[in-house]
C-alpha cells in the first residue's frame, strides 16, 4: 500500500522534490505527496457533532473513506449530509469530534482555504463557471489559481498542461466544445465543466452535492460514466438523491445512510436497500 510514497517524483530547478501538476501522473493523482495516506484511508470523520442552538445537525458522525474510493452518502433530507461538507471544507466547525484528512492533517485547525489547498475540492449545487469565457479558458484559469504551480515551473509546465487540458476536455465530455462560451452550455454541461475546473486542481479528495440535480436523464447518465472514469483515480464522496443514478455509480462499493446526523447504515447499494432501518427512514416520511 505504500509504495507510490517511496517513488521519487522529479526534482525541480532548486534540487527539491516536486510532486505538483505535472509532477507524477499528469493526471489523477490518487497518493500525492502531502498527505500521509500510508493507512489506507482519505479522510477520517471521528465522533463528529455540529449543534445549531441545541439542535444536533451531525450527531456522533463517524466515517471512513478509502483512498481512490467513490463513496455515495444518501439520506433523507437533513440528514446532515451537506453539513458533513461543510465540517470536511472548513465552513462549518465541529462542536466536537475529529476530522483527519490523511493520517495526520487536522482538519478542524485549517480555513477554508487552507483546506482547499491541502487538497480537498468542492462541488456546490449550482454550477460556477466563467459564463463570459470559453471552456477553454475556464480549465486554464482553474489551473492557474492552483496556488501550488509555481509561476517559475509554467514554462516548464506548458506541453503538459495542454494534455492535461485536453485529457480533462475528453473525460468531461466537453472535447468537441472547448471553444464555446460558458454561458451557453447546457446546465448539465456547466456542471461537467466545474467538475473539469476542480480537476484542474488535481483534489485529492473530491466532495459532489447532488452532483445531478436537475439534470436531463441522458446528462445525469453520462455523469454517472463520468463518475465512474474517476474511480480509482480520485477519493471521490458523492451526496445525491437519484437512487438509479447512486446504483449506476456504487458499482458494488460502499453506500453510507445519514439519518439524524449519524451513520444509519452502510453496505452494498443492495444491502441497504434491503435494510428495513433504511426502508423506514424513506418511507416513514
Ligand atoms: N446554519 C444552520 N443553522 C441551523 N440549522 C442548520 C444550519 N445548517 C443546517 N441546519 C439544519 O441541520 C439539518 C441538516 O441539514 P443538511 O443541510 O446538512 O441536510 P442534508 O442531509 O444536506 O439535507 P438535503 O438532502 O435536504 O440537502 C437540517 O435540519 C437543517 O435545517
Ligand atoms: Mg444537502
């Protein structure tokens, strides 16, 4: 499991070691340097309570996810899911418990910012694109506010920044568009083209929030193929309603259920459908 720490990546003009974009695989890295991923897992939620005024949004909320794991959290809503977000990018912070991206970034001492920069992108609902700037330009600008390529390394960078621009047009679905305005995309593709901006990024772990509301059935489908190219390739949490589409995506992998703010249950898509707790959180509703 720990190999790929040993793996030097190239050095730089100054002899240090530099593992930024560009640096290993151009793209996808799933063991970046920085985070001490030498147990398996991502991110570490730990008896996690938010209370607003006494009410508990998270209560006790414990989870795991793997590296290069694609976790799918479903729950009734305000089952806390888009508060467990908020406590993992810093925007809201925990009453109590502990957030651990890696084994040893303490995410409850970090900013929002910080946070970004350690490695963990964010997907809002709404998509947030440049509309006045082409797709094109949206991927390059995304790139650029990556506070870890540095201005000296750009010359260096260039060929490979174009392939990493052109692989994320291609597995965005937006290959034969790269020249269009943002603006007047469809709004699935809007959101295909945000997903490609936090890519740009290289996130070590990747939050979606409802990633395919109100999205057509075909877009929501090839959201799903999306999902699944990254698999593997990205730690990937993915909070979404559409129980075809969390079936398209679990792919026999994890499902959490939030209720109440705590893990209600965890398995196969199968197994908690199957759940007679989980029958009865949606139904009894
Ligand atoms: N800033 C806040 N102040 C007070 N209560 C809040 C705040 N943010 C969230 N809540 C409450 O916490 C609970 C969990 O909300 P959250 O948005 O995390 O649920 P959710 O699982 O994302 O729901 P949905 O599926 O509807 O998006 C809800 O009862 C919500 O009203
Ligand atoms: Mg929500």
């Amino acid at each position: 499991m720990n190999k790929l720490a040993d793996i030097k990546g190239p050095v730089d003009a100054a002899g240090e070691e530099y593992a930024g974009p560009g640096g290993e695989a151009s793209y996808g890295r799933v063991k970046p340097a920085g985070v001490d991923t030498s147990h398996g897992a991502i991110l570490y939620l730990d008896g996690i309570t938010v209370s607003f005024d006494g009410f508990k949004a998270l209560n006790d909320l414990t989870l795991d996810i793997g590296v290069g794991e694609l976790r799918c959290i479903i729950g009734p809503n305000g089952a806390g899911k888009t508060t467990m977000m908020d406590v993992i990018t810093g925007k809201t912070r925990p009453t109590s418990g502990t957030a651990f991206f890696g084994q040893s970034i303490d995410l409850t001492k970090l900013n929002e910012a910080e946070i970004a920069r350690a490695g963990i992108g964010r997907k809002f609902q709404r998509p947030t694109v440049f509309e006045h700037h082409t797709v094109l330009e949206n991927l390059e600008l995304a790139m650029k506010a990556d506070k870890r390529v540095r201005p000296t390394l750009f010359a260096r960078l260039d060929s490979e920044a174009a392939d990493r621009i052109a692989q994320t047009l291609d597995l965005i679905r937006l290959g034969n568009q790269a020249g269009r305005l943002a603006g007047l995309l469809s709004h699935g593709q809007k959101q295909w083209l945000e997903i490609g901006m936090l890519l740009m990024q290289q996130p070590q772990l990747l939050l979606l929030d409802e990633p395919v509301a109100g999205m057509t059935d075909a877009e929501t489908e090839r959201t799903g193929e999306l999902l699944n190219d990254l698999r593997g390739k990205h730690s990937l949490v993915v909070v979404e309603h559409d129980m075809d589409f969390v079936a398209q995506i679990a792919d026999g992998g994890k499902v959490t259920v939030l209720h109440e703010g705590s893990v209600l249950a965890e398995g196969t898509m199968a197994e908690v459908q199957a759940d007679p707790r989980v029958i009865e959180v949606y139904l009894g509703r």
